[in-house]
C-alpha cells in the first residue's frame, strides 16, 4: 500500500512536469502529494504499531493463563500423591 502510495506520488510529478510554464502549480501539486502520502504513510505506521501493541497483550494474557493452568495441575498431581503437606 505504501508502496503505491509512493508510485503515485512520482507518478503525480512526472505528470505534472510534462506541462510546460506551470513550474509553481507543478511544485505545489507536488508537494501535496507528497504531504498526502507522508500523512498515510504515519496513519499506517501507527495502525500497524497498535496491531502489534495488541498481539503482543493478546499472547501475553495467553501465555499467564497457560501458566495458570500448569500450575493449577502441578497443584493437582501434588495433592492426589501427597506431596502437598
């Protein structure tokens, strides 16, 4: 997607520049277009830290509940054999 994103914002100034006599339109559009995929750029950089974010809470809570079990079932072995006392 950034990718793209960065396509057509060359796209957009190899475009532009072909027109003769409108070098600050040109320059203009091409700023802009440069501010637009900047923009995007940082909206996906921080949807994808938030989706990191959140995979990393998900396996963390995953990974403490496992712990919980484990040691739930070590409890269990210990008191079926008497090793509890």
């Amino acid at each position: 997607m950034l990718l793209n994103l960065l396509k057509e914002t060359v796209q957009a100034k190899t475009e532009t520049s072909k027109m003769p006599g409108n070098t600050q339109k040109t320059s203009f559009q091409a700023g802009e277009a440069k501010g637009q995929t900047q923009e995007k750029a940082s909206t996906l950089m921080d949807k994808a830290g938030n989706a990191a974010q959140s995979a990393k809470e998900t396996v963390t809570a995953a990974g403490q509940q496992v712990m919980a079990t484990a040691q739930g079932a070590v409890e269990g072995v210990k008191n079926a054999t008497g090793m509890n006392k």
